[in-house]
C-alpha cells in the first residue's frame, strides 16, 4: 500500500445503524465520505470505567450529496431534540443488486447533529454541477467499532 492510509480507503455513510437486525443497505441510500475526524478524551480508573467530567466530543464530516432529497435526513435530524445513530462503512462492497454484501469495518456514532454547512459548486476532481458537499458536526454521545469478528463499544456519555 502507498500513500497514506486517508487516501486507499473508502468510506461510505449511512443515515442508520448498521448493527440493527434485518437491515438492507442499498447503495442509492449510502453518501459518499470525503472527510471525517473525531477525538474522544476521558480520565479511566485502572478498571477502564471513566470518571470526571464529560468533556464534549465531536465527530465532524464531510460528505458528497447529489442534488435531490437525500440529504434531507440530516435537515430533518437537525431540528430534532434526539439522539440518532450514523454509520461509517470502510472499504464496502456492493452485490450485482446494489445491496450491501460486505466490508472491512464500521464505525457506528450515535450522537446530534449540532452544525450544517453547504458547500457548492465543489471544484474537487470528479464532482458534477448537481453535487453538493455537506459538512456537519455530531455531538458523540456512543461510539461503537464493528468488524467483520469484533464489536467494541464506547460510551462517551449516557443517553
């Protein structure tokens, strides 16, 4: 592999959960992931259990839209008082139907959407006039990490 690691994966995101049980992810219902960065600090008892103050956590991301309804869902989430869960699929791969048949790892972040900002006309390589770059930021209130053989979970603060 060379370059940085930024540049071999692929990300996708989808305005759900991917751990549910009986999910069917289609393509069509998944955004493309041009960035995304969060950092989570807390103080841990030898036990590993946190103690202290929460100290707030971000996960900020950017994503591409085509012009449509899609990015409605996060429009919609915004305004609401709750929290809503997100999923980072790395490296995913589609069947000849378009449906989800595997990937490497996910990252599942249960959190509120605080902050939206439309980018347009997106001057990046690849990207037609009917795209759009959204950039939002989610209040972390769960992480959890999903591979292929593990789940690991972290909570940052209690829902």
């Amino acid at each position: 592999m060379s370059g940085p690691i930024s540049n071999q994966l692929k990300a996708l995101l989808l305005a759900g959960d991917i751990t549910e049980k009986g999910i069917k992810v289609q393509r069509t219902g998944c955004f493309t992931v041009q960035h995304f960065s969060y950092g989570c600090r807390r103080q841990r008892n030898d036990e590993g259990a946190p103690y202290g103050p929460t100290v707030p956590s971000y996960l900020d991301f950017t994503i591409r839209v085509a012009a449509g309804e899609k990015e409605k869902v996060f429009y919609d989430r915004i305004l609401r008082t709750e929290t809503f869960r997100y999923s980072f699929l790395f490296n995913a791969g589609f069947n000849d139907k378009q449906y989800l048949s595997t990937y490497d790892d996910a990252l599942v972040a249960t959190g509120y959407i605080v902050d939206m900002e439309e980018i347009h006309g997106d001057p990046s390589p690849g990207s037609s006039p009917e795209q759009t770059l959204l950039r939002a930021r989610l209040l972390l209130s769960h992480l959890s990490y999903v591979g292929t053989e593990h789940l690991v979970e972290l909570t940052i603060t209690k829902d």
